[in-house]
C-alpha cells in the first residue's frame, strides 16, 4: 500500500510502527522513485520505483539502519537515476545478494570468524566456547534470526550453573556479532548488547594459612606424579595454573637455574624469565625421571598434552586437608595458591613490586607510566625472593606433618609394581592351571583308602 509523499526523516523512520500484517509503502517527497517498505516484521527497506526500458521496476537500495540512513539512501538513489538516464545499468550501485558462507547459517561462517581470529592468543578458548556452547544451540541458525532475547535465555541457562562461564560466552558471542556486522546486510545490531548479562562474580580473596601450606605440601608428596609435582612447582613459583601444567621441558635450563615463560603462552603475552630455587631444581628433577616427553607433565594417553581429571584430584586434596585438620576447611582452587604465593612473599618482607616482578603482573606497581618507564626485571631479586620462599615452604612442611594414623592421601603402586603386575596377568593362566593340576594330583595321593 503506497501513501502520498513525505518529507521523511530518520526520526520519522525509527518511530515508524510496522503494520500488524503485510507491508507499506511510503514515498519520499525529495527524491522521485524513492520508497521506504515497511514489512511486518518491523524490517524497513529503501527501493527505487523507476520505468527503464518501458517496464516498471524495482531497485533495491538498501536496509534502513544504523549504517545506511536517510541520506545514504536518497545519495544512492540519485546515483542509479543518473545512471538510468544516462543509459547505464541501474543494479550496478545495488547491493548484490551475498553468496557463500556469509549467505548461511552460524555454522556455515564460523570457519571464516574463525581464521580471522587464528592470530589471537585465545583462539583456543574462543575454539571452545563456540564448539561447546555456541554451534550446538544456535550453530543451524542465520545470525540475523537470533533475538536478544534467545540470548538472554542461553546465558541464563549456562549461568545457572557456571556464572563466569556464562559471561566468557556472552563475551564471545558478541566478538563474533561484532565482526558479523558489516558483513551481513540484514543485520541491523549487534543482538548480544543489550542481552541479559550475569554479574561479575566477586573478587576471591581465599589464601591459605601456614598450617594449610604446610599440610599440602606433604599432601602433595603422598599424592604423586602428575598433580603431586605440578602443583608443588606451582606452589614454589607462584605461576599461574596453564603456565604449569602446559609448559614444555625446552623452557627449562637447569644450568641458569631459569624457567622461561614465552610470550605466546603468558596470559599478558610478555615473556616471563622465573628463576629456580634450589627445591624447584630437586623436584624438576623428579619429574624429569617419569617420562621421556617434549611435555614437562604429559598425560597417560597423550604425550603431546599436559594431564586432565583436575576437578577429581582438588576434591581429593581438599578432603585429605579436612581429614588431616580435623574439620570443614573453606574451599580453595588452584588460582588461591597463587594469592597464597603472593601472600607469603610479603609475610617474608619482599618488596611489592618484586612481588609482581615474580607473578608477572604488569598492573599495581608496574602499571601505567611507571611501566613505561622502568624497565628493570629484578631478575636477581626474583631469584633472591623464590629462593626465600622455597626454604620457607620447606619449613612449613616440616612443622606440620602429616598425622601417620590417618589413611594416606591416595592408595597408589609404583610403575615397578604396574609392569610387575602386567607380566604376571601374561602367565597367570599358566600358573593357574598348573597349580590346579598340581593341587589336584596332590588331593589324590592323599585320599584315604
């Protein structure tokens, strides 16, 4: 339905209601031809009614939007009336329809979002998100389809359960709206904006007391190789989790006493130069001897990966600290020994910005114009500081020892006693069988008369 021409504005345009059913047309009083069609959907497009050739046609000009307004839309008209005029094709300034990847669904564009991130550091957790999250609930549907509030109503759910995770996923969804965008014309807004967002959770402030450090430490010497050694590295260099537990044995000199951190791997993407006090040497030695891996800590089936079953092996730690201290302990996590680090640092009188030279921070302190500026990386004082550390959480450890009468930590044989087992299933039938013909032919000597 076509109406009498308008002195249309963009005001006018957004504050137009769409029609419960069909569409409108509404003539601009400024450019001939030019028509915005107002769909049901609320969808509002600028078309070009113009007689080429004797027949009647119409040009699509564009979407109505944030990026194409009023003024793009009576330029672009004009441009294709001169065209007309002139003789010209009148399509050539018209936006073709897109084909390819772009065309489809999330699925189908995710392999280009992807290898436009390929360089970014987090394109493993951005590789995840998608894979675990994103593609299974919206992965066969066009980006353009999918409403705030479906949005809202994904991240609820994920947040109902895992708060933090929920806003990583908001967060990554909205990176790929962002970069979806200009790329899609029927795209008028980024839909994840103004979605529901969880809060951000509140800052951990759990460290872990001297009678706590002690005990885990013996902890983690009944607990054994991969996690016993990894976490105890952890605890002696206050790195973070992934820098531990990912690191490859080419970063470590054991002649400097260094372990280097690259860039591509430090969460702040600086390379971090962590010196090795005296009981990190001892217990790299140890894990040097477990296997013969690229990996410093390599899992049992893939010896190109580090370990898995973290959330198995923190239940087990942190009930055998219960059951040591005899009572409820408040919960902790990995990233909690790192503060615990931190803390015990300064207990020892480290200055604070060695302190951060140590966990590689590059805010507090270092941040700013200081960190401009100052350019020491207080190796020599890091060393000084983690070979203080190293002796203190040693002492710890030997005033707080385990309780003998408490069952160990974790029931666990040795590889010596696996490979013995392994042979011995080999033969066991043998065995059995003889020792059954055996006890058999004995029964029969003594069988009285």
């Amino acid at each position: 339905m076509a109406s009498k021409p308008v002195g249309l504005t963009d005001a006018k345009i957004r504050g137009l209601k769409a029609p419960p059913e069909g569409q409108i047309e509404i003539k601009d009083a400024i450019v001939p031809g030019l028509r915005l069609r107002v769909g049901a959907s609320g969808a509002r497009t600028f078309l070009l009614r113009k007689r080429v050739a004797g027949v009647v046609r119409n040009i699509t000009i564009g979407r109505y939007s944030d990026r194409f307004g009023l003024m793009d839309a009576r330029k672009k008209a004009r441009i294709v009336l001169s065209d007309i005029e002139a003789g010209g094709d009148p399509y050539q300034h018209v936006p073709k329809p897109t084909r390819g990847a772009a065309a489809g669904t999330l699925r189908g564009m995710w392999p280009d979002y992807r290898a436009a991130k390929a360089d970014r550091k987090s394109i493993a957790e951005i590789e995840r998100v998608f894979n675990r999250h994103i593609l299974p609930k919206f992965g066969d549907r066009m980006p353009e389809t999918i409403t705030r509030a479906e949005i809202t109503r994904f991240i609820d759910s994920i947040a109902a359960e895992t708060p933090v995770m929920a806003r990583g996923v908001l967060g990554q969804f909205s990176s790929f709206y962002g970069w979806a965008l200009p790329r899609l014309e029927r795209l008028q807004f980024n839909p994840c904006r103004d979605a529901g967002r969880p809060p951000p959770p509140k800052a951990r402030d759990r460290v872990l007391d001297v009678r706590e450090v002690g005990l885990l430490w013996n902890i983690l010497g009944e607990e054994g190789p991969p996690f016993g050694p990894a976490i105890k590295l952890l605890l002696l260099t206050g790195q973070r989790r992934n820098e531990v537990f990912s690191a490859d044995r080419s970063e470590f000199d054991f002649e400097a006493c260094l372990w280097t951190i690259p860039a591509s791997r430090a969460k702040n993407g600086i390379a971090h130069l962590v010196p090795l006090a005296s009981p990190a040497i001892d217990l790299l030695n140890e894990i040097w001897a477990l296997s013969d891996s690229d990996k410093l800590l390599a899992s049992r089936g893939d010896t190109e990966t580090g370990p898995s079953g973290f959330s198995k092996t923190m239940a087990r730690l942190r009930r055998a600290m219960e059951t040591q201290i005899g009572r409820s302990v408040q919960h902790w996590t990995l990233h909690d020994l790192r503060r615990t680090v931190a803390t015990g640092l300064q207990r020892l009188g480290i200055r604070l910005e060695v302190t951060e030279a140590v966990l590689n921070h590059v805010s507090g302190s270092r941040a700013g114009i200081v960190g401009v500026y100052q350019r020491h990386n207080y190796f020599e004082e890091k060393k000084a500081a983690l070979e203080a550390w190293g002796d203190e959480l040693i002492r710890l450890a030997a005033c707080h020892p385990l309780n003998p009468q408490l069952p160990p930590v974790r029931q666990r044989r040795s590889s010596d006693t696996m490979v013995a087992l392994g042979k011995a299933r080999g033969e066991g039938a043998k065995r059995s069988a003889a020792a059954l013909i055996v006890r058999g032919a004995h029964q029969e000597l003594v069988q009285p008369e």
